[in-house]
C-alpha cells in the first residue's frame, strides 16, 4: 500500500466516522446519501493512504480493526471540534457590535444598573461602552451613538439627535449636613453651606436663575465629575444640584435628601441627548439600542408631583443661554 504524507480527503473520513460509528457500510451509504459501494471505495482510499486496515470485513458485516477503534476515536473528536468551531463563527457572524459613549455619570448611576435587561432583550447585540468626559467625535466614527448632556445637537456639527430625558433639576444633600446647618428654610439658604460644581455648572446657573438665587456669593468646589459631586454630597461635604434621574435611588435610600421641591427646573439645555452621525443610516442595532433606552428611561425617570412648580426658563422668548455641555 502506498503511504501518503497529507491529509486524507474530507469524503473518506466521513464515510470512515460513519461506518465505524453504525459498523455498517450500507447505513453509511444511507446517511451519508451514496452508495455501500462508494463508502467501501472511500474506505480502500483511505486504507491505503494510511497503510492499515481499518475494517475487518465479515460475511455479515464489519468490525473495526484496533488501528481503526483508535482513528475513529480520534477522527470524532477533530469532526466535534470543527463543529464547535464552526457553530461560534456562525454566531459571531450573526452578533451585532455597538460602540456607546456617554458621561460617566449616566453609565454609573443609571445605565450599568440595567445592562443585564439590555442584554436579555437583545442577546445578539454586544455592547462597548465608553464611558469618558471627553466629547468623542461620532460624526468620524468613534462611536455609533452618544448619550451626551447638555444641549442637543447643533447644525452643521454632523450628527442627528434624540431627547432622551429632559431632566428635573433640585438640590441635593445629605442628611448629616442638614443635622449640623446652617438651616435650609428658603433657596438663598443654600449659600451658607459649600456648592459642588462640575466643571461647566450650567445646572446650577439654570437652577438658580429659577430660584432667584444669586451664586456670585456662594462658596463652591469644583470638582471633575458629577460622580464625585454626588459623594461629596453624600459624604455631607456639600449641597449638589441633583439630576433626578441620577440620584432618584440615593433619594430613597435615603443617602440623599431633596431640598426645595417647590422650585424644580425642567429645560431641553441641561438634557440627556442621543446623538449619532446625520450622514450614516442607522444600523439595526443602533435602532435597537436607541428604542429601548428611551423606553427605559421613560418608564424609569420620576414623574412630575403637584407640588412641584416646573419652571421652563426663557429670555425674550428662547432658551436661557446657560452655554455647553455639562458633565
């Protein structure tokens, strides 16, 4: 017999597994939809190019050889593997990546909390977050989509937005600074104790102008994230303006407090916004991720009480320019 050096052919070692698994060339030639004659052949080919018989054949039918046992043994595991491998190619074909940035503070206090849901309603969907206070360029594809706060988008800066949430604004603190005062009776009170800031307070300015709050007096820390603002605020090193979507589980754990519920400020600049480049059609996924986030927060953002005054600000008929993006 000639031996030969390369692997043998793919239609040899299936009529090969299926013979040895049934012991029958015929049922073989059954599953495999050929003939008893053309597994036999298969099987000769594949003798020969090993040089060992595989077979012992019997009047009544076939046995494997011990060479044979030990091949087929190996020669199930190699097929096992080739289809799990070909199974998670399959699947990674069908998965969808998505690339999210947002602020910090919403994938902290409100997104990673619901991850687990995103993922049951979406298996196929892998998501990468990107959580970053810097303001990544979507338009050139650093991301699919970006949930930014602040204001929308602006013409000609390339992308194409959604409100997500236009957030209820009121300060927040915790229970042991009001223990200790100053008191906190009205609004102006709030300028007897520290004010925690983030880098661009457009909250605060809106707030305040509500409130008739003049903030050139008031003592501030300014700090770099409002994820560290609400654990100053938490640790009573402050009042923070809260952003009720984002402290609403602080407020019944009662970690943090709600103060002057009377005066609480609702206005499209200090919003979560989707955003994603205006010149690319969405994906699918894109679709799938902006619809259940916006139903989510939706069902998730606290509603509006009748003892709160919603205050939308305006000058002269527009917005208030309170300016950028708040972090």
């Amino acid at each position: 017999m000639r031996l030969s050096p390369i692997l043998p052919p793919l239609p040899a070692l299936r009529a090969f597994e299926a013979a040895g698994r049934l012991l029958s060339f015929r049922q073989a030639g059954e599953e495999l939809l050929i003939t008893q004659s053309a597994v036999s052949h298969h099987i000769r080919q594949l003798e020969d190019s090993l040089g060992v018989p595989l077979f012992l054949r019997h009047a009544r039918g076939v046995t494997l050889t011990e060479a044979g046992a030990q091949y087929l043994a190996a020669v199930r595991q190699a097929f096992g593997l080739i289809a799990e491998a070909t199974r998670d190619v399959r699947a990674h074909a069908t998965r969808q990546t998505l690339r999210v940035s947002m602020v910090p503070s919403f994938a902290a206090n409100w997104l990673v909390p619901r991850l687990d849901r995103f993922a049951a309603a979406h298996p196929d969907i892998d998501l990468v977050l990107d959580p970053t206070l810097r303001k990544v360029d979507v338009p050139n594809g650093e991301a699919d989509i970006g949930i930014r706060y602040g204001a929308g988008p602006e013409p000609g800066d390339g992308l194409a937005g959604r409100l997500l949430h236009m957030d209820r604004l009121a300060p927040v603190a915790a229970p042991a600074l009001l223990r200790r005062g100053p008191p906190l009776r009205a609004p102006g009170d709030l300028l007897a104790h520290p004010l925690l800031f983030t880098i661009r307070p457009l909250e605060w300015r809106v707030w305040a102008a509500a409130a008739g709050v003049e903030l050139q007096a008031a003592r501030t820390v300014q700090l770099t994230d409002y994820n560290i603002v609400l654990q100053a605020a938490v640790e009573a090193q402050g009042i923070a303006m809260g952003r009720a979507l984002l402290v609403q589980d602080r407020v019944r754990a009662g970690t943090l407090v709600s103060l002057f519920p009377e005066v609480v400020v609702e206005t499209p600049q200090v919003a979560h916004w989707l955003v994603w480049a205006s010149a690319r059609a969405p994906t699918p996924a894109m679709t799938a991720f902006t619809d259940w986030v916006v139903a989510a927060v939706a069902d998730a953002a606290p509603a509006a009480s009748g003892g709160m005054l919603d205050v939308a600000l305006a000058a002269s008929g527009g917005m208030l320019d309170v300016g950028g993006n708040g972090l």
